[in-house]
C-alpha cells in the first residue's frame, strides 16, 4: 500500500466548537501521522483559490464565505493509504447524512457546516498540501532521517 500524504482541514464551525483536539485524536488514534499543523483565518482571496473548482457551483459564495469565517486549523497527514484513511474518518460530505462514529456525523451540521475537509486524490493533495504549507513548515518523517 502507498505511503501517501493528505490535507486535512478543521473548518470554522469545528474550531468554534472546540474540538480542533477531539479530531487531532481521532488522527493520531487511527495511526495517521501529523507532519505539519498550524491555525490560520483564510482571506476572500485563499479561499476563493483553494475552492476554484467550485467557483460555478451556486454555493460557492455561500462557501467561501463560511470558510472566512473565523480560524482553521490546518495540517498535513502521512500514512499508508491516508487519503482513503483520512475520507473514511471524516464520513460522507453531508453532515446530515453522515453515520455516527464518523467526525463529520458527530460533529458537522450540514452539508455546508461539516466540520471538516480532507483531499480527495493524490493529485489534489499535491496542490492542496503546497497552496497552505512550505516544504520547510513540513516535518519529514522519521524513517527518512534516519538514513
Ligand atoms: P469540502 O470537502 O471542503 O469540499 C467542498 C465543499 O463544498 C464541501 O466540503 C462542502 O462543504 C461544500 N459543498 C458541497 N456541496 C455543497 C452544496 N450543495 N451546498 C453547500 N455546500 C456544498
């Protein structure tokens, strides 16, 4: 299984709620490895870029106007299969659908308000990951120092 890395986004709604920790756990419980972490507030402009596949979808003002809303947290995710890792902690993208025991039915709202965002593909985690962090703010991980 590849070893592949992802992004991962506590939205504004989830670190309102004060459970940035709660779904920190949850990643470091299901093995995932936290390479980078930071808080940040997104401006118009940050959100608009990372969300430009939407900007025609009829919700995209609505969406970038949540994720300017307050803080994120944002980090970097690393492990085998992390991706599909990553997708099957958050649950499906509606909160109002989403299973309990999944971050996005226990702690989201709506489909808008679902507490969290997580890259979809390899190829998008390799624009989505460098939109946000340097290489340098990334920690390699142990077994490549070790060499
Ligand atoms: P996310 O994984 O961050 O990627 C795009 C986001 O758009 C998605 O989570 C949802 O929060 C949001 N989204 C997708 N579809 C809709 C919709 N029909 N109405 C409102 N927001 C949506």
């Amino acid at each position: 299984m590849a070893v592949q890395r992802t992004l991962c986004i506590v939205k504004p709604d989830a670190v309102e709620k004060n459970v940035v920790g709660e779904i920190l756990r949850r990643v470091e419980t299901d093995g995932l490895e936290i390479l980078a972490l930071k808080m940040t507030r997104l401006t118009d402009q940050q959100a608009q870029g990372f969300y430009a596949v939407h900007r025609e979808r009829p919700f995209f003002k609505d969406l970038v106007a949540f994720m300017t809303s307050g803080p994120i947290a944002l980090a970097v995710l690393e492990g085998d299969d992390a991706i599909a890792r990553w997708r099957n902690l958050m649950g499906p993208t509606n909160s109002s659908e989403a299973p309990a025991g999944t971050i996005r039915g226990d702690l989201g709202t709506d489909i808008e308000r679902n507490a969290v965002h997580g890259s979809d593909a390899p190829e998008t985690a390799a624009v989505e990951i460098p939109y946000f962090f340097n290489a340098t703010e990334i920690t390699a991980p142990v077994e490549a120092l070790a060499g």
